[in-house]
C-alpha cells in the first residue's frame, strides 16, 4: 500500500519550514511534524541570527523574508553595513565595510520570531503541507529537530560533540546612542562578546551573544538586569553608551557537534540535528538553510524512476553539505583555539596578523563575500 505522505519534516523551526516550503514546490505531499506543546506565559523570543546574502534570496524566493512594518515599530531586519572586530589583548582592530564589497549590506540581523511567523504564514496556505502531532508513514523522514534531537537517537544515529568550555549568553539590550547599523565584536582573553545592530539602521536596541567560561556564565545569569547591562557595558568599553536589559537572558553550553552519518535509507537530517558549531562567525543558521536548500535541489533533480529515501539519492546532498559545514567548521574552530589561547607569542602574532590584514584590500574583499555566502 503505497504511503499517504511522500516526506515527514519533523520539527517547526526556520530549516525545517523553509524546507517544507521548498518541497511543496514539487507537489510532495509534506507532513510537517511539531508535538504539541502547553501554552505558559513565558517571556519575549530574543533570538536574532545574522543572515547572508545567500540565505536571503533563498528566504526571498519564497516569499518570506520579514517586511519592516508600515508604521512606526522596529523593523524586524536590520542591515549590517560595517563589521568591527577588535582582539583587546592583542590591542588590534579588524574592519569591514559593505561599501569596500560593492554592496548596500555585508549581512542582515533577523528578529528570528518574526522570521518565523512569515514561515508559518507561507506553509498554512500550502495544500500539500499537512501539520501533525506525530511522525506518518513517509518515504523520507527528514529531521530537523536540533542538537538535541530525540528522533535522531531513535534512528541510530551517532552525534558527536566536542564541548568547548564556554556557555554563550544571548539578551536584548536597549542603548544610549544608536548602533549604526554597525556589528560589533571583541576578544577579551577567555571571552567573546558580539553586539548585533537591531531594530533597523537608526535603532538603538543590540542583541547580545557573550561567550564566557561556563562558572562565570552562572554569575552573570544570577545578576540583576541593571548589574546584567552594566557588565555589558564594561565589557564593551561603553561603545553604545548606557545600556537596558530588555526581557529575560538565555544561555546554553557550546560545542563542535557533528552526525556520524547525515543519511540512511528513509532518513536524512539537516540544520543543527546535523551540526553545529561555535557563534563566533555568526554562519550557524545559513548553514542550515543551505542544507535545506540543497536538500531541495537534489530531490527536485532526482531521476524520476528514483525513490525519495534512496540512499544513492541522498548521499548526493550528504557530500556537498558535509564539504561546506568542515570548511566552515574547520574556520570557527581554529578562530576560537587563536583568539582563546593565552600565550604572549600568539596574542603578539593575532595583532600583527589583524592588523597586517585590514590592510589587504583584496583579501578583505575576498572575505566578506565569502562570509555573504559566496555572492
């Protein structure tokens, strides 16, 4: 008897709606998979990714990509069109400006909730996109779940990680003076802290990602928000003036992590049930829409006597994803071991090396279009 759905997408997030969406394009009949969950107040989502170019267009193609409002609210994007990256013990700074890569935006920081409603939008008004509690009977399974992925250890599949010791703190924050448009990051020995430019170009709100020794995330979390802000601002040398705490912090443990195997007969994973890697380069979720993408086009060019869970088929996507995560992987690891390494010869080597490369136009070119997805 044949099966009622050609794909199981299970999980709800940006891949996996996005995935679904590209999907229905081919007239598959999707069940997209997302248990039920008890609705408690809770409070606002803060999570914002930077997106590039790449994931962009491919979020544009489908009609999604969030719109600023027509009144007066904060714009859920924001374009980045200046990087400063600055190593404090090396006494070094990076820059990088859209105008030097002949482009309007290097990236652009997403309000992930809304993101996410446009999303949901575009697929209730899919026919072939179905929503159930429970995984069906499919002739692919795709899982898109995230690190911590019960499905993927029902399946079999190994997921190895190699945890740093560090936990990353995500919050709001509103600032004194406006951000710019400008994406600001500093090494500090031991810790990271980037400050993503939000609520559109003249906005004054920042979203916080501080990458710090796991006991010292403890201390941070535990502080009032006014004490909160104020270590923000310290850490920061006051850039943006004085600072608010808006809404609740988050933090979760980083990590390396990577499937043994992306795909079996009937199964594949994307996004970060697949992988993850450190926040450091900001490239974690344009890796997983390009895997979703990427997943698209194979099954959208397979032969047509070609079933949708075979194993040929899918270690198609397999290869050309696992390329592109190692190299990326294999950047945001290394940058990691360089900026945290507290030997004097290397803290002296990363200042000569930053500043030697901000003065390298052509690289620097070469770099920023890389890091905007290859455009």
């Amino acid at each position: 008897m044949s099966k009622k759905y050609d794909l199981a997408i299970l999980g709800g997030g940006v891949v996996g709606l996005t995935l679904a969406l590209l999907l229905a394009r081919d007239r598959l009949r999707i069940a997209l998979v997302t248990p039920t969950r008890a609705t408690t107040p809770s409070s606002p989502d803060i999570r914002a990714y930077a997106l590039n170019l790449a994931s962009r267009q491919l979020l544009e193609s489908l009609r999604v990509w969030p719109e600023s409002p027509d009144g007066n609210g904060p714009s859920p994007v924001t374009p980045v069109t200046r990087m400063w990256v600055s190593d404090a013990t090396a006494n070094a700074a990076l820059t990088f400006d859209a105008s030097e890569a002949g482009t309007d935006a290097l990236n652009w920081i997403v309000d992930v909730p809304a993101l996410e409603e446009r999303l949901a939008q575009a697929v209730r008004y899919q026919g072939g996109i179905e929503w159930l509690p429970e995984r069906p009977a499919a002739a692919l399974t795709v899982i898109c779940e995230g690190k911590r992925s019960t499905s993927r250890e029902a399946f079999g599949i190994h997921y190895d990680s190699k945890p740093y010791p560090h936990t990353a703190i995500a919050a709001r924050l509103q600032c004194e003076r406006p951000h710019g448009g400008v994406a600001r990051q500093w090494f500090r020995g031991d810790e990271i802290l980037a400050l993503l430019p939000m609520g559109g170009s003249s906005g004054h709100e920042v979203a916080l990602v501080w990458s710090v020794p796991h006991q010292r995330a403890q201390e941070l979390l535990a502080m009032p928000p006014a004490a909160l802000a104020q270590g923000v601002e310290q850490a920061c040398d006051q850039a943006l003036g004085a600072m608010t705490l808006q809404g609740q912090p988050a933090g979760w443990p980083l990590e390396l992590s990577r499937a043994d195997h992306w795909v079996k007969p009937g199964v594949a994973l994307a996004g970060d049930a697949a992988h993850a890697m450190h926040p450091l380069a900001g490239q974690g979720l344009n890796v997983g829409l390009g895997d979703a993408a990427e997943l698209a086009k194979v099954l959208h060019e397979r032969e047509y006597w070609r079933e949708l869970g075979d194993l040929k088929l899918l270690r198609r996507y397999e290869r050309a994803r696992q390329a592109d995560f190692a190299r990326m992987a294999l950047v945001t690891d290394g940058l990691y071991g360089l900026f945290s390494a507290p030997d004097s010869r290397l803290q002296a080597l990363r200042g000569w090396g930053l500043r030697g490369f901000d003065q390298l136009q052509p690289v620097k070119r070469w770099a920023m279009r890389q890091a905007m997805g290859g455009a």
